[in-house]
C-alpha cells in the first residue's frame, strides 16, 4: 500500500514540475459560466 501512494505521489510531483504548477485547461472560465447561468454548461458553451 505504501509502495503504491509512494508512486502516485512522485507522480504528481513530477506533472506539477513539467507542467509549471499549472494544468492544460483554465478551470477558472468554467467556474465563472456556472456561476453566471446557474447551471453547467452544454459542451457547446465552451
């Protein structure tokens, strides 16, 4: 078990290292249509 969370852990390390801290897609502008309709958006709102 802890051979496992060790991997996943080093795994995360490493993609938050490549990837500067940040993730391919902005969260963010999504947060904001939901908050904005009140409901998710279709895939067609994106």
């Amino acid at each position: 078990m802890f051979i496992v969370f060790t991997i996943s852990a080093g795994l995360m390390l490493t993609l938050a290292i490549v990837n500067n801290g940040s993730s391919n897609d902005n969260h963010l502008v999504l947060s904001q249509l939901i908050i904005a309709k009140g409901q998710s958006p279709k895939y067609t709102d994106c």
